[in-house]
C-alpha cells in the first residue's frame, strides 16, 4: 500500500511539472518565446533560408507571412503544452502510450534554455539556472516507474536545485552583468535606495550559493537550506508579479489588507 508520505512527494511532482507545462502555455499562449532569436538570426539562417526556401533573406524576413506561420505556430506550441500539464496532473491514469509526450515537452523546455542562453550572450549560468523547469518533468517520470526517491533521483534533484540556485546567484552578485529590472524591481518593491537595492541583491546572490551547498549535508542540516529555497523561490515569483503591477492596483490590495500603504504605493 502506499504510503502518505509518496502520495504526497507523487502530488509536489505532478504540481512542479504542470506548473512548468502551464506557465510556459501561458507565455505562448499570450505573450512570445525566444525563438525569434534563432529564427531570425542573421549570422546562422541567411544560409539555410536560401537553401531551403525560394526567399532570398530579405524577401523572409520581410515576408509577413512568415511572421502568420510563427504566430500561429506558437499558439501550437501553447495549447501542446496545456495538453503536457494535463497530462501530468492525470500522470497515473493515462496509458504509457500517452505519456511520451511530456518527454518531448521536457526537451522544448531545454530549447527554450538554450534559446534564452543565446538572447544572454552564451552565458552558461542562463541556461543551467532553468535545469529544475527543464527537469521537473524528468522527476516525474522517474519517480512514477520507480515508486520511490531512489538515491540517483534525489541527487538529481539536488544537483538541479543547486544549478538553479547557484546560477541565479551568479546574477545577483553581478558576476553575469545583474539584469536592471532586478535592481528596479527590488527598488519599486521596497521603495528603498539604489545602493540599498544592489546590497540586497548581492546577499542575496550569497546565499543562493550557500543554498547550493547546504543542501547536500547531513538531513539535519540541509533541511533548514531547503526551507529558505523555498521561501526564496516563493518570494521571487510573488515579487515577478508585484513589482509588474500598476501603482494604483497596489495601493487598493494595501488598502483592502488594512495596510495604510497608500501614499508609498502610488509612489510606486
């Protein structure tokens, strides 16, 4: 009989891969995806677009049909990956015919990662701070074959949580040129100083590395670094979606909180 305890591990998984496949549809779905790094790209597909199609590079690149084809190419992609975060919530049920797919999801999300790699200047810190979307799916499967946290997987996902930690680190502390929306967002959240922003960024990149150590301690030791990873990692996600709203919408959730925030937020 199962036990609680792998029910729940089983549940965290399912919700960690179709929280990977929802978000990505989303940005499909609404929003745009790198691929346009690639696509038009006039170093690499000059070449292959005169190989391949009667367009010169200029007649492709100016071809608004084209830009149809990849709009509704990644509307394609969005409701694929609708269909993978279905699929994994319904994990257990499906045929293991139906199943496969998600490992080609799996890979889309390490295109994606190298795509962002190359919008980043090659830097490989972009590409591996992605390694716990790109393997969550991966968990999952190996989890459901095995019925367990065999130890190969649970290194696997301590290397992936250390990769993910240690590489976004390595833009707090501006060792990666540190993005200016993190400074900005930070700022717009805390309503704090430049200087005060950066310091706090650079801690925090600290103890991101910290993270990607502690957690391979001892149990008893290493459990207090899982907690902070996931309040880190929590926090983050809720400062991407307030740091993005208007000051007005921030000053009536401060409001209806009982907060008396209103004049710092429409500051904001």
């Amino acid at each position: 009989m199962e036990k609680p305890f792998q029910r729940q591990l089983f549940l965290l998984l399912k919700i960690a891969a179709a929280s990977v496949f929802t978000g990505r549809a989303y940005q499909h779905l609404f929003w745009d995806a790198p691929y346009r790094e690639m696509l038009w790209d006039d170093q690499i597909m000059p070449a292959i677009i005169e190989a391949v199609t009667p367009w010169t590079w200029h007649e492709y690149v100016t071809n608004l049909a084209v830009d149809e084809v990849y709009t509704k190419w990644m509307v394609g992609i969005g409701v694929f990956y609708v269909v993978l975060a279905l699929a994994c919530v319904f994990y257990e049920n499906l045929p293991r015919w139906v199943r496969w797919p998600i490992w080609l999801g799996m890979a889309g999300q390490v295109i994606l990662a190298l795509l962002y790699m190359k919008e980043y200047f090659l830097s490989l810190g972009q590409f591996f701070e992605y390694a716990l979307q790109f393997c969550a799916p991966a968990f999952l499967v190996a989890y459901f074959s095995k019925k367990e946290i065999t130890p190969r997987l649970l290194f696997s996902m301590k290397v992936a949580t250390a990769l993910t930690f240690a590489c976004h680190g390595l833009y707090a502390v501006n060792f990666y040129p540190r993005p200016g929306n993190f400074t900005g967002m930070t700022m717009q959240i805390l309503y704090c100083s430049e200087s005060f922003a950066v310091n706090l960024l650079t801690m925090a990149g600290w103890l991101d590395f910290a993270v990607s150590v502690g957690i391979f301690l001892p149990k008893k030791w290493a459990k207090w670094f899982l907690l902070y990873a996931v309040f880190w990692g929590f926090a983050t996600s809720v400062a991407r979606l307030w740091g993005n709203f208007t000051g007005i919408f921030r000053s009536k959730v401060c409001m209806n909180g009982g907060i008396r925030w209103s004049i710092a937020c429409h500051m904001g």
